[in-house]
C-alpha cells in the first residue's frame, strides 16, 4: 500500500481520538489532567503508527 495513504489514515485516525478523548476524559477526571491525558494519547498513537508504519513498509 502506498505509504503516503498509510500516513494519512494514521493521523485521522489519531486526531479521531484526541476528538474523542478532549470530550470523554473530562467527564473522569478534571479537566487539566484530561487535556494532558488527550494530548499524550494523540502522540502515542501518531507515533506508534509512524513507528509500524516505517517498520512494516520499506521503500524498495
């Protein structure tokens, strides 16, 4: 699959979850912690995409 569209689905898919996660995790805790919650997640996702992505699709 072309890496161009595999980075791409990567990061909508990670700013799907910061979406989510800005609206879900102030409902659990308060709502300094749940922004820096929602932050860390979107990096972890947008890096262990990048990370699998880079690893799992080399450039021929």
């Amino acid at each position: 699959m072309n890496s161009v569209i595999l980075d791409v689905s990567v990061a909508v898919l990670s700013l799907i979850v910061l979406i989510i996660s800005i609206f879900a995790l102030p409902v659990v805790l308060p709502a300094g912690y749940a922004i820096i919650l929602a932050l860390v997640l979107f990096i972890i996702c947008m890096s262990g995409g990048g990370y699998i992505i880079s690893n799992n699709h080399k450039t021929e």
